[in-house]
C-alpha cells in the first residue's frame, strides 16, 4: 500500500485542480449571493473589489500555498511550482485597475491605498502564472509518475491517452490566454452576444483546463472512491 505522503502527493495534485476550476465560478456566486449587482465582471481580477474579494484572494492564496507545498521528480520542477506558488500570491496581493469595474459606486475594497501599478504587477504575475500551469502540461506531466503499489500499473494506452488530454490542455491555456490578450487591448466587450465579458470567458476556459489537467494528474487514488462515479472515471482515464 502508497505511505501517507505519497496519498498526500496526489491529494494535492487533486487539490490544486478543484480551487482551479471553482474560481471562476464561485467568485459570482458569491456576488449573486450577498452582492448587490454586478454579478458578472470583466475579468476574473476584478472579483477582488466587490463582495466575492474574500473567495478570490482565498482561493489563490490557498492555491500558491499548495504549489509551494507540491514537490515533483526533479528540481526544476520543483523550481517551477515554487514560482508559481509565488505567482499565485502575487495576483491575491497587487489588486488590478478598477477602471472596468462594474458598479463603480459598490466598490467594496478601497484601492486609495494602493500605489501605482499594482495592475501591472497583477497582470504581469496571472499571464505567467498561467503560462506556467501551460508548461506543466506540455512538459513535466507527461512524464510516467513513480509506481504507486496500491493502484493497478499503468497501461502503456492509457499514458498515452493521457498525455494527448495533457497536451489539449496545455495547448488551450496558451491558446485562451492569448485570446484573453487580443479581446483586452482590441476586442470588443462582449462575445457572441454573452452577457460574459470575453476576457473573463477566456480566463475561464484556460482555468478549466489547468484544472483539469491537474485532476487527471491526481487520478491515481480515485479508484479507491466511494463514488462509483469517481471509480468509473479511474478506469476511463487509467
């Protein structure tokens, strides 16, 4: 049977994915919920001054600590998560601008304090952040993970099966961030007549896909769910 710390290795793995993925989805919750308007707002940055500033910041601050936490094969990818663990808290720390702000008169944090350019220290650390999370696709999760006794061995099919999703995924984080790129300096403010700004669309799905290449990444353990529902996924992807 896998030792504590190595359960511990992909429960973090897993970890990263579900705040990943939930981000852009509980920050308008949130609004929804106790806010007054608003609901919807440019970017996923922008969260930070209204109601939801508490999931956003949490989130991110929780993910950074995992990414510190989180320990690879090598020591550049150690190198790499410990980066991004920085990055991540540096997008929770440095606010962007408030200029697209929806509802500037519900502004819930007050940005007075804050010296000039913080947004592009923000801006700056979530597009390499991202890049990075693209690089671990493309790159370091690809590589076959150590045996784990308590799961079945790894199909040679199947690895490859999951290297093609972790490829998809990586390709759509740098293919979504530069959308994201193009839709914030030239782009118009809606797509396809969405109600959802582009760039938080495209935030969103470059998220999504960070997301859930990570989970796939920690998938090793599913097997042992109590949900027939996680079980079937393991053998689907393992």
């Amino acid at each position: 049977m896998a030792d504590d710390y190595t359960i511990m290795y992909f429960r973090i793995r897993q970890g990263i994915g579900v705040l990943g993925m939930l981000l852009p989805f509980l920050c308008p919750l949130a609004v929804l919920l106790f806010g007054k308007s608003g609901v919807w707002q440019p970017t996923i940055s922008h969260y930070y001054f209204s109601v939801a500033h508490i999931a956003f910041v949490g989130i991110l601050v929780v993910i950074g600590a995992l990414l510190v936490a989180y320990r690879g094969r090598s020591s550049r990818e150690n190198w790499l998560s410990n980066f991004l663990g920085l990055l991540a808290f540096l997008v929770a720390i440095f606010p962007t601008t408030t200029t697209e702000f929806i509802e500037q008169d519900q502004l819930y944090i007050s940005v007075n304090s804050y010296p000039t350019g913080t947004s592009t220290v923000h801006n700056s650390s979530a597009a390499m952040l991202l890049f990075g999370f693209a690089i671990y696709c493309l790159s370091f999760f690809q590589c076959q993970d150590p045996k784990v006794e308590r799961a079945p061995a790894d199909k040679p099919a199947k690895k490859k099966f999951r290297n093609r999703l972790y490829k998809i995924c990586g390709w759509a984080i740098i293919i979504s961030l530069a959308l994201a790129a193009y839709y914030h300096n030239f782009g118009n403010n809606r797509l396809l007549g969405l109600k959802i700004h582009p760039v938080y669309f495209f935030e969103t799905t470059s998220l999504l896909a960070f997301g859930f290449a990570w989970l796939v990444k920690g998938s090793v353990l599913w097997f042992e769910s109590k949900s027939k529902f996680v079980r079937k996924m393991y053998y689907w992807f393992r």
